[in-house]
C-alpha cells in the first residue's frame, strides 16, 4: 500500500516538474504563457479557415464577416508568438492572408 502511494506521490512530482520545464521554456523564449495558449487556439482556428478558404470561392456577406473576424484574431495570436514557432504553417497563414485580402477589397470596392 504504501508502495503505491510513493509511486502516485513521484508521478504527480514527475507531471508538475514537466509543466513547470514547460511554462520556464516558454518564458525563456520570451513569451507569455497566455500568449502561447492563444497561439496553439488560433492554430486550430488557422487550420478550419484554411479549409473553409479553399472550399468557398463565393461566400454570403454573413460568412464574409465571420470569416474577417477570425482571421483578425488569428492575425493578432500570430503576432504575439516568434516566426520561428509558426514557420510550418506559413503557407496556411499565407492563404488566409490572401483570402481575408480578397474579402476586404471585395467589400471595399462593393460599398
């Protein structure tokens, strides 16, 4: 019994001595961890706009609108992490940025 106790004991040490590597490798590389959780959301987010920028070639102006808005925040998570985190997923970002460009100057020329 108390065997299984010490293991329990040594394996929470283990996870929280990971977490705190983790959040001092983080800081190190000069971020916030918030900054670095916003950045893995938008990520995820980056991957749904990437598919629904190639599927849709026409979108409503509701869809437009959704679609600004999540690129915008997309941008904004992007810019608060260093290049060399996201360098893989340029081509992704690079799409989004040019579909959010193409909206906005669809939108502009049409008001």
């Amino acid at each position: 019994m108390t065997v299984l106790i010490i293991t329990i004991y040594i394996l929470i040490l283990i996870i929280f001595a990971l977490v705190a590597y983790a959040v001092m490798q983080i800081r190190m590389f000069g971020m916030k961890v918030k900054d670095f959780w916003g950045f893995i959301e938008a990520n995820q987010m980056l991957d749904r706009l990437y598919m629904f920028a190639k599927q849709y070639e026409k979108m409503t102006p509701q869809e437009q609108v959704i679609y600004l808005s999540e690129a915008e925040k997309i941008f904004k998570a992007f810019d608060k992490v260093p290049n060399e985190l996201w360098e893989e997923e340029y081509d992704k970002y690079k799409e989004v940025v040019n579909k959010y460009n193409d909206i906005r100057m669809l939108r502009w020329t049409s008001n």
